[in-house]
C-alpha cells in the first residue's frame, strides 16, 4: 500500500511541476530513444542481410584461387620483392575434369556448381524513344537448374545454347515493359542491341521471367537496371576469355551437409591433388554461414558502439534527475521533518524518494521508447527495408531507466531519510 501511496504522491510531485519534470526527463527520452533507433536499424539491417544471404544459398560455398604469398622467388633464385604476384595462367584455373573428380568423390554433399560471368559495366538499351537499363550476366547450366526463374514467356536455356554459346538471351517482364509495351510474346524472337560503354552485343530474346527487385536497392526506379541473362560460354566469348579454366565459383551444398566442416575437405581436396607444386596459387573456400556469422557480428559490434555513445545521454539525464531530486529534498525539509515527527522510519523516507526518482525515469523512458520506435521505423521505412523492433530492446530500456533512477535517486534520497526532525522543522 506504501508503495502505491509513494507513485501517487511523485505523479502529483510531477503534475505539479510539469516542465521541470518535462527538462528532467529530457536527458532519459533522448538516451532512450536514441538506443531504440539503433537497434531498431540494426536489427532491420541484420535481418534483411540474413535474409538476402538464405535467398543466395546459406549452405553455400565460395571457392577462389588465391595466391599463396607476396614473396616468390625466380628460377635463378633472386627474389620478386614483397607484393609482386605473378600473373595467374590456364594451368592455375580449376578445370572442367578437377571440378568433375571432385563430384565424384563427394556426390552426397556436392549439389551444384554456380558459375556466372558479366560482360561489362551496365549497359543500355535504346529503340526509338524507348530505352532499358540492363547488366548482361552469363551462368552456367547448374546455376539455372538451381535458380527459380519464373517464366513469363519463352523458354529456358537448352543443352546446345550452353554448348554452342548460341547469342540467345532471357529478360524481365521489366524490360519488356519499357521495350515492348509489356507483350511478353512479342518480345520472343526479337533481336535486342546492348550499348556497354561504347561496345555493342546483339542477343535473340528466347524467355521473359518475372522481375524481383533487389531488397537493397533504395528507392523505386522506373528504370531499374535488371538482368539480361546469356549462356556463361556466351559470356565468356563475349569478353574473348580464353581461359580453359575457372579462378571462382560457388559450390551449393545437401542439406545435411556440415559447410564448415565440407569447406576444409574441399580447400583439402583441391591443394593437396591439384595445387600442392603450385608455386603462387592456392585454393580458398569460404562457407557461406561463417560469412553471416562474421556479418551479424560486426553489425551488432556497430550497433552495440552506437548504442553506448547514445548512452551518455542516459548519464547525462541520470545526472539531472540527481539534481532534481537534491532540490525536491530541499524544497520539502519541513515535509520530510513533520513525517519524520509523525513516527516515520528512514526506510520509508528513502523509498519515497527513490520511488519519485524510478517513476521520473521510467515516464522518461517509456516516452523515449515511443519516440525511438517512431523514429527508427521512419529511418529503416527511409532505406526501403521492414522495420524490425525488438521487444527485448524494449524490456531492457524499461529495464535500465529503473536502475538509472535507483542509482541517481539513492543518494538524495538517502540524504532526506538521515536528515533531523527538529533540524528540518526549523528549516526556513
């Protein structure tokens, strides 16, 4: 009952002195608030990061040739000095047959092999007075087995348009929009002209598939640059790549395959059979749920570096709720004073004064809670992503507004509790 008694008279302490409440608060909402909106973005950042990462393949793996050191030395013995590489050749790459042994020899966790090659920067089409931002892309036929390409029109790739690295290509329902007035059907067979940087490649439109946007493009664009997907070994003779190898690709992995584990038998498999007397050239493999995990780290280090500058303020406004209270206690000597003469203890003296500091704070925070939701909502709605907001971030700024005001409301607090009766009643 004391206890409720204790939050009535601070509400009428602070109804009573509205906007000195109001400044005192203002250190706890900013803190507050700024806490919430970090982690409100952060927590949206993660989760769009995580999902773009699923939708990529989390039981993936990235696989390059990288170079073993900086320091190589000539046939004669003299040294290439620190940093100098050189250059890689076809006896460096990853062939078809290694790629083929190393199937063979894990055909339960190896799915898919993804290869892809760009022609150049982006691109633009023009006819007339239409035109279409595009970037040409080449995969090869697993990634494409893998993909989930929803046809509008047309078809896929064949067998022999990978083989014969047939000038076919596949574009968005997007570009047919702004190219052919949205007729899927009379975009089949056409021959489409791409200007890269002063280069042009001519393709023949074999399948439209439907357009989904990237989740972090900002904005919506009327022109958004899309995919105008070929074969690889169309996009390899597109860039006069003569390389009878690859230097990268990703590996999809089963299901109940163990990536980080299978990223050491892989990098294993590869060095110790193929790259074991290569001089400059390894193998690197990278699993896919490390890379997230690296990801939600360093975001979550930003976040929580963030938040604790951010939380200053907290201190700065738990100052102010010290001093506020220091002069309540004097405002109120005689007060204190009288209830000490009506028989009340210094335990009850210093609940009530530690009770005024918690709700002070906590009125605060929850106002900061709002204004933090408000506000990182607003930025992440900004940059195009789903706000996500954490209850337990909420729970936990609740949370520390109570400490706040218990710890910057014990030592005034206890101040008003020893203080004399008869000193205090005479205090003018």
């Amino acid at each position: 009952m004391l206890f409720t008694e204790n939050i009535l008279v601070a509400l009428a302490g602070l109804k009573a002195n509205i906007m000195r409440s109001l400044l005192t608060m203002l250190g706890i909402i900013i803190g507050i608030a700024s806490v919430i909106a970090i982690m409100t973005v952060g927590n949206s950042i993660t989760l769009i990061v995580n999902s773009t990462m699923q939708d990529l393949g989390a039981n993936n793996l990235e696989m390059g040739v990288m170079q073993k050191s900086t320091d190589q030395t000539n046939e004669d013995g003299t040294s290439y000095g620190d940093g100098y590489v050189r250059e890689m050749t076809d006896s460096d790459m990853i062939t078809d047959e290694m790629i083929q042994a190393y199937k063979d020899e894990f055909p339960d966790d190896v799915q898919y092999i993804l290869k892809m090659e760009n022609v150049g920067d982006k691109g633009k089409v023009v006819d007339g007075n239409k035109n279409a931002n595009v970037q040409i892309i080449g995969y090869n036929k697993d990634t494409f087995e893998f993909k989930d390409y929803k046809m509008v029109a047309g078809r896929q790739f064949l067998n022999q348009d990978f083989a014969n690295a047939k000038k076919v290509c596949m574009v968005t329902d997007k570009f047919v929009e702004r190219m052919y007035d949205g007729d899927s059907e009379a975009a089949l067979g056409q021959e489409v002209e791409v200007n890269v940087a002063g280069t042009y490649y001519n393709y023949y439109i074999v399948g439209v598939y439907e357009y989904v946007e990237d989740k972090f493009s900002f904005g919506v664009s009327d022109n958004p640059t899309t995919e105008l997907v070929i074969p690889y070994e169309t996009a390899r003779t597109a860039n006069h790549n003569q390389n009878k190898g690859d230097y990268y690709f990703t590996i999809v992995t089963s299901v109940n395959t163990n990536n980080d584990d299978f990223a050491i038998k892989t990098r294993d498999f590869f060095n110790i059979n193929y790259y074991s007397r290569n001089d400059t050239y390894e193998v690197m493999v990278v699993s896919m749920t490390s890379m997230m995990d690296s990801m939600n780290t360093m975001i979550g280090m930003i976040q929580l570096a963030l938040s604790v500058i951010a939380g200053i303020s907290l201190v700065v406004g738990g100052i102010g709720v010290m001093n506020i209270m220091l002069v309540s206690i004097t405002e109120r000597t005689k007060e204190i004073g009288t209830r000490k003469a009506l028989g009340a203890t210094n335990s009850s003296i210093r609940m009530q004064f530690i009770t005024e500091s918690v709700v002070i704070c906590v009125i605060g925070g929850i106002i900061g809670i709002i204004l933090g939701v408000v506000l990182g909502t607003v930025a992440v709605k900004l940059m195009g992503y789903e706000a996500a907001v954490s209850a337990q971030s909420i729970i936990v700024a609740v949370g520390f507004s109570m400490a706040i005001g218990i710890f910057f409301g014990y030592y005034p607090a206890n101040k008003a509790a020893k203080l004399n009766p008869i000193d205090a009643l005479r205090y003018e």
